[in-house]
C-alpha cells in the first residue's frame, strides 16, 4: 500500500476514539442526557445502515422510518404485554377487544419477538426490493416508491386502532425481562448494549465495503448497466443490500424504543424518514464514519434548539438541507478529508469508494 | 345501481384532484426531471393566497360580492405559487439539474423552511376558508345528487389539462420548453436561452400547484403542512403514468382515484390505501416505466 | 475459411428489431466463426450498434434467433447471462467504474462466480493476481493499478474497459467504435491489442475509421438500413458496386 499511517487518521482509527469518548461520557452526563444520548446511538446504527444502501451502493430509501418503526412497534408490543403483565393492555380493553389477537400472543415470546423486530423489516425490504429493481425501477423511482411505502403503512398502522394504539401509539412501557424501563440501570445497560450494537454494526460494515461485495456495491452506484453487462445479476445485489439495511434500520428501532418508552407513528412518518437521509448526508455519504457523526450531531442540536428555539430550529434543519446538498455532497467528512488529504497526498480522494486500509 | 354511479363519480372526483395535484408535478418531474418535494408546499402557499383573498373580500367588499372571491383567488394563487417557485429555482434547483434524488433532498429542506414561514405567518393551526355561495349545494344529475364544489373542481381540471396540451403542444413557448428538455445543448445552439425557459418552465409548473391549493380550500380546512399529505400521492400518479407523459398523469390520476374509491368501498379507507399500493407494484411489473412510455433506442 | 453452420460460434438468423414503426435490424443474418476478427462497417443508422445490443441482451429482438455455441438460445437470456456465458461488451464511450482502482476493476470483471455468496466469500487468491496482473500488463496500464480509475486519460480508459471484458474469458468480444477519440499512436496500440486478443477469442468490431477496418480487417460485413448488403474481405467489399452506391457515394471512405 501507500505510506503507511498513523491508526488515529483511519477511520477504525477514528471510530475507536469515538467509542471511548462514548464509554466514558455517562459517567459526566446525567441520567436524563445519557439515556437521550443512547437514542441517538441508536439511529447512528440505522444511519451505518442507510449509508451502505445510499452511499456505497446508490439507491436512497426514504422508507426507513418504516423499518424502523416495524423494529420499534413489535418491540414495544413485547413489552406492552409484559408490562400488563398477562392482561390486556389498556387500549385494547377501550377497543373493546377481550383477548389477545394471535399475532400480539407470538410475540408474547422474546426471542420471537426480538427476532421479528429485525426480520420483518428485512421481509418487507425483500419484497419491495424484488419486485422493483427486477423490473429496473431504480433511482428517484424507487426512491418515490419508498416513500409511498412509508405513507400506506403509517395509514394502516393508524387505523388498526386495536392491535397498534392508532396514532396515539403504545405508551405504556414499564418492564423488560423484569427490569423497570424507566430506572437508570436498566438505561444505562441499555446505553451500553447499543454502544456495543453500533461497534459491531460499524466494525462489520466497514469489513463489507472494503470486500469485494464492497467493490460490486459501488460498482452499482457507479455504473450498474456496466456491471450486468459484467455477468452480475445487480437486482440481487441490490435486493441483498437494501434488506440488511433494513433489518439495520429494524435493530435501531429496537434499541429506540427500549430506551424512549414510548411509540407512535409521528416517530416513523414521512418526514422522519427523510431526517434519516439528512443525518447520513450531513455526515457524508459513503463514509460510514460521517453517517455516524451525522446522527450523533444532527439530533444532538435538532434536541437541543427544538426545546430553546423551535422555530429556528426548522430554518435551520431547512437551509442545512440545502447547503449540504448543494455545497457538501461529501457531508462533514469533506472537512475531515481536507486534513487527510494533506498527509496522504493524490490517494485522499479514494477515501469515498474505497477506504483506506491499514 | 345509484351507489355504483355515486362510486364512480367519487373515483372521479378524487381522480380530478389527484390529477390536479400531479399536474405541476408532470411539468416539473416529467418534463425537468427534477424531484421538488416543496411541491405540496407550493400547493399550500396557493391554498392560503386563496385564504387571503378570500379575508379580503370579506373585510372589504360588501357581503353580495363575496362569492367573487374565489374568481380572483385563482390567479392569485397561480401567480403567487409560481412567484415562489421561480424563487425556490433561482435558489435552489439551479444548481441540481441532473441530480434528481439531491433535488429531492434540497427541496424537501426548501419546503421545511416553507412550512414554517406559513406557521409564522398564519399560526400554526389549520384554518377554514368558506367555499363561495354557488359551489356549497348539490346539483341533480339524473338520479344523483353531487356536490357542486366536486362537479366544478372536475370542470376546472379538465380545463386546466386541455390549457396545458394547448400551451406545450401548440404554442412556440411550450414548443420551446420541450425542446430544451429533450436536447438541451442543441435548442441551446439554436439561440434558445435555456435559463429562462428553465425557470418559466419550472415556475408554470410551481403555479398549477397553486391553483391546486386554491382548489382545496374546495374540500376542507388548510394548514401549514396541508401538502405534505399530497406530495407523496402525487408523485405516485406520475410515476405510475409514466414519466414526461402528460395523458400517462391523466390516465393514472383517474385510474389510481378510482381504484382508490372502489377498493374503499369494499374494505376501507386503509385497506383501500394498501390494495392500491399492491396495485401500483404490480402495474409496475408489467409497465416498469409507467402506463404510457415510447420505446427508445436510449441508454437510458 | 469455409465451415460447416454447426461449427459457427454464433449464428443470428433473420434477425429484426422494431422501435415503434422503425426497423433498426431488417431481417439480418450474420455468421461468426472460432477466433474471427470482424468488422461490421456501415453508414449512420445502418444499425450496427443495435446489432451488438442485441448480442449483449441490451436490446431484444422482436423476430428471429440468436444461436451461440450450437445451441444457447440467447435472445431471451438477461445481459448477465449472456455475459456469464461468454459474451462481451465494450461501449463506445468507455464505460468503467470511476471510483474504483484500475485493479478493482478487473477484479470486479474476472471469470468467476458472481452469485451474492460467491461474492460475500470471495477472496484475492495468488492466482487471481496474477490474472490481473497479467492482464494490466497486455493493456499497458500496470503502473496506473491502484489509481482511481476515473482518473485515467481517454484512451486509457478504452483500453481499461478492453481488459475488464477480456478478464471475463469471453469467447466473443464486442467492440463498439474502439479507436474513436484516440490518437495516432493510441490507434495502433489498439489494432495491435485486438491483433493479440484474437487469439484467444473472436472479435466483433464496429468501426467508421476505413483506414483503420483495412489495415486489421480479415472479414467485413456492411449493413445498410438495418440488413446485409455485403460481405467479404476488404478487397470485395470495396469492389462491390452496390457497397459504393450507398456508402462509399455518401463520402465516407477517405
């Protein structure tokens, strides 16, 4: 390879240091801004996600919050009904319902559950992906298709009053495994097991895109017409990539839910969707570094102003929005890269499609 | 027999709206290729310029003369939705032509900053605008009773599609936005300036959003994100006509309103929705580029 | 060279295309042999283009056959089949991956199982080095391996795209205007490569430059509104009064 470079300008080099800082940041922050903080690492693993789907291999979801949401709900399912402890929830008895449909008593088993919380998403992700990028439906196409995916759902979600809340959502979270949501232990291991989570998420997904599975990804991007004609059936690859990020965006929901206590289909609409896209492009796409900044940074400030200044908050998530698309298609790594690109001379700019490696 | 023909003319009259809708979004996504997610806030900004005029009319303007109103809200709307559209292009999509999912991107934040000018402006919660007097009843057609406001809305969008087949197909302005669109270098060369007709083109389209806001006012009550229950819809119908196909958004607007309306009329309202996703996939399986495409020898 | 139908590699019988009223391909035929290098020449809109999209699976015929290695059908087969089956494309503008090294990108191309396990499993075995290796050296680009490949010059990238079907072992090669855009000094580098790749496959070419089509040429084929009009060496095709009519007439021949 090139000369060879310190660990701390690579981006496990980075990371690393992120994680640490992240280990030891509770111990400085109060239980309220920890638990807030363990959200956000938790859509920082749905923003890894997003960025091998839209960074790496081209094709933008704004169906995330779907995904997420089906990761959130079936988790907030299984919690409902230990929390109700074998009764009815309260919103079903106001439905009138008078035992628990078949699908709530599935999940009613936690490895059931937990694991549906993943692959559920990916099921819906595989179909929708088999039957649109078979056909070559692909770019803002599929991207409006997605969108109108995460529309239907919503809709149905809301209106199925009885098994889901409706749109007041599930809210009556108490107990996991027996340990109470709401004390800060049980948050706290929850902080560490999502920290843990994103290390794995990180680790591995960036062992993928510097695979060759990692090549074929931005390959597509790049020039998928090309790469059939390279004997690659891309429609799989595609299908492939967009259910593991799915089943990402699934495991975010997961560790959300468990450490917010509540869900409801706002979290999961249109708009948040297309906040999940912002995160990763503030970031920078096909980084997977930057995406994790993205989510850290972007909800970090959207909590704090929304609370201070809600209305500025909205110009400024706006115009961050146009500036970043317009001026920074590499997001804030364009910074980063700027102080690589010093030290490693005319490779700094295979940063993008093909990490460094060590 | 009169529940069928009161079905179909409910799938209709959501046809015409979603069409409506669609119709400045087939100027600016299927002739530009450019994804404007502010679209439903352009419609919103004609709902409220139609809002506006109607305050006028009733702080000023003697009671006898208020249902005039509405014939003064539709320009209005059209000009004050274009105004910001030729805006939201100079700023904006200027720089994104080519880069369809980054318009998409860039302009959903447009319509963020949108939505909260009209929450600054107007408050955030919805308000009602009142329908004039000779749309609020029921006409009798054969044995139906329909909402005049539905009959006029369908009239309207009928006229609004014959008026834009006229300007792109017959006029030297709509002759010359398609050319730029179809080979921009070569009506460049030509002596076209395509800066401008870039920002007509998109500005025409923006102002069929407003028209379209001032039409739904028609139906209910408006408020700072009244587009953002459209926007997604909206594009559906153009994606499903096939894109840069005007009769393809005219015969899926109608199409997808009245499956809508049946799949309704037998499950409901979001069972309905679902089915006419599920439909949406399949037609796309057999007519991956929408219902009307021209085969081409283009690589895309 | 004379040989029986069954030992053709490719046969496409009566072949036609049709884009709304337009006949792009008119009832064409056309034979390839074993390690063939042949040129199809032909005036603008003769269809020769379309003729390669249609071996590659771009395009698909509206009648007729496609016949390769006596019996695949490969009218229907989707682009990565026929490419998996041994036949390659190179477009005329070149067409490779701009973000990735020139080597990654004859990784990408190489003759192997390309199914998603294959690929999630894959390793860069010596073997395969050498491959590439080997390959970078026959088109000249073995110092620029680890540069982006968007970073090559014009000519560069032509070759590149060359080796990257080549690393697919295709037994047909499909060349679309390989020389255009190319200097002096690049156009022989080009003739000598195809000189040098037929021996190990057979090679289509589409090609304007007349100079160019004599100096390598075995075979040509002309076509002329989407049929035949003629084939034969460059010596016949020049003599034939019907080939100087419709194309020779029109100037193009310098």
């Amino acid at each position: 390879m090139h000369e060879r470079q310190s660990f701390f300008t690579t981006k496990q080099g980075v990371f690393t240091i992120l994680i640490v800082i992240l280990a030891i940041l509770p111990l400085l922050m109060s239980d309220f801004q920890t638990n807030l903080l363990g959200r956000f690492l938790a859509f920082a693993i749905l923003a890894v996600g997003l960025d091998l789907l839209w960074g790496y291999t081209g094709v933008l979801s704004l169906g995330h919050g779907i995904f997420f949401g089906f990761g959130a709900y079936i988790t907030a399912i299984y919690i409902t009904i230990e929390s109700s402890g074998g009764g009815l929830p309260d919103f079903m008895m106001w439905s009138g319902m008078t035992e628990l449909p078949w699908l709530w008593q599935l999940l009613s088993n936690p490895v059931a559950a937990l694991s549906l919380a993943i692959l559920v998403p990916m099921f819906v992700a595989t179909l929708l992906g088999f039957f649109t990028f078979r056909n070559r439906i692909k770019g803002v196409y599929f991207t409006i298709l997605t969108q109108a995916l995460v529309l239907t759902m919503v809709t149905l979600i809301i209106s199925q009053q009885q098994y889901t809340g409706g749109s007041d959502g599930l809210t009556n979270l108490q107990t996991i495994f027996g340990f109470s949501l709401s004390s800060p232990q049980t948050q706290l291991v929850l902080y560490f097991l999502t920290l843990i989570v994103l290390t794995v998420v990180f680790f591995s997904s960036l062992r993928l895109v510097n695979s060759r599975f990692g090549k074929v990804m931005v390959a597509i991007r790049d020039g998928e017409n090309r790469l059939r004609f390279s004997g690659y059936n891309t429609a799989h690859f595609k299908t492939v990539v967009f259910t593991l990020s799915a089943g990402l965006a699934g495991l975010s929901g997961m560790l959300f839910v468990m450490q917010i206590g509540i869900v409801t289909p706002t979290m999961i609409d249109i708009i948040p969707s297309i906040e999940m896209a912002l995160w990763v492009a503030i970031g920078g796409r096909g980084t997977l570094l930057g995406p994790v900044f993205g989510a850290l940074l972007a909800n970090t400030g959207s909590t704090y102003f929304s609370e201070s200044f809600p209305e500025v908050w909205t110009y400024l998530m706006g115009l961050a929005f146009i500036i970043v698309i317009i001026y920074l298609p590499k997001g804030l790594m364009t910074i980063g890269d700027k102080l690589t690109k010093k030290r490693r001379g005319s490779h700094a700019n295979q940063s993008a499609g093909k990490p460094t490696k060590l | 027999m009169e529940a069928i023909l009161l079905q179909l003319f409910n799938g209709l009259s959501l046809g015409s709206i979603l069409l409506l809708i669609a119709l400045g979004l087939a100027i600016t996504f299927g002739l530009m290729n450019v994804i404007n997610m502010a679209h439903g806030e352009l419609i919103m900004i004609g709902a409220y310029a139609a809002y506006v005029v109607q305050l006028l009319f009733l702080t000023y303007l003697p009671e006898g003369m208020f249902s005039w109103y509405f014939i003064f809200a539709l320009p209005a709307s059209f000009l004050l939705a274009a105004f910001f559209g030729w805006l939201l292009e100079l700023s904006v999509i200027r720089h994104l032509y080519g880069r369809p999912l980054d318009s998409l991107l860039a302009t959903f934040g447009a319509g963020l900053i949108l939505q909260q000018l009209a929450r600054t402006i107007f408050g955030a919660p919805n308000v009602g605008v009142q329908s004039p007097t000779f749309l609020a009843g029921t006409i009798e057609i054969f044995t139906l009773s329909i909402p005049a406001s539905r009959l006029f809305i369908l009239l309207l969008v009928a006229a609004c599609v014959g008026f834009m087949f006229y300007y792109f197909y017959k006029t030297k302005s709509g002759m010359r936005i398609r050319a730029v669109m179809q080979n921009r270098k070569m009506a460049s060369s030509l002596g076209i300036n395509t800066r401008r007709v870039d920002s007509t083109t998109f500005a025409i389209g923006a102002g069929f959003a407003g028209v379209a806001g001032t039409v739904l006012t028609l139906i209910g009550p408006i408020g700072p994100t009244l587009g953002t229950a459209y926007i997604v819809d909206a594009f559906m119908v153009v994606v499903v006509g096939g894109v840069g196909m005007l009769i393809g958004t005219v015969a899926s607007a109608l199409g997808i309103g009245m499956f809508n309306t049946i799949f309704e009329y037998v499950t409901n309202a979001s069972m309905g929705r679902v089915l006419v996703f599920i439909l949406i996939i399949l037609v796309l399986q057999w007519r991956p580029n929408g219902l009307f495409h021209l085969r081409t020898r283009s690589l895309d | 060279m004379p040989t029986s139908q069954q030992a053709n590699l490719l046969n496409c019988e009566d072949i036609t295309v049709q884009f709304g009223d337009f006949k792009a391909l008119n009832h064409f035929s056309f034979e390839l042999e074993h390690r063939e290098l042949h040129f199809l020449i032909g005036p603008n809109g003769a269809g020769k283009t379309t003729f390669l999209d249609v071996l590659c699976g771009l395009t698909k015929v509206t009648k007729g056959n496609i016949t390769f290695e006596k019996d695949k059908s490969i009218k229907d087969m989707p682009e990565y089949e026929i490419a998996r089956n041994g036949i390659g494309r190179k477009f005329q503008a070149p067409s490779i991956f701009p973000r990735l090294s020139v080597k990654d990108n004859l990784e990408l191309s190489m003759k192997q199982k390309k199914g998603i396990w294959d690929i999630l499993r894959a390793t860069l075995k010596n073997e395969d080095k050498e491959r590439i290796d080997s390959q970078l050296e026959t088109i000249g680009l073995t110092e620029e391996a680890m540069q982006e490949a968007g970073s090559l010059s014009h000519g560069q990238k032509q070759w590149l795209e060359i080796g990257m079907v080549m690393m697919q072992e295709p037994q047909v090669l499909l060349l679309d205007e390989p020389i255009a855009g190319m200097t002096e000094e690049e156009e022989e580098k080009t003739g000598d490569l195809l000189t040098k790749l037929r021996e190990d496959c057979s090679i289509v070419v589409v090609e304007h430059d007349m100079d160019f089509v004599r100096e390598y040429s075995e075979r040509v084929t002309v076509m002329h509104e989407g049929a035949l009009l003629s084939e034969g060496t460059m010596q016949e095709i020049q003599a034939n009064d019907m080939v100087k009519e419709v194309y020779l007439g029109q100037g193009r021949v310098s």
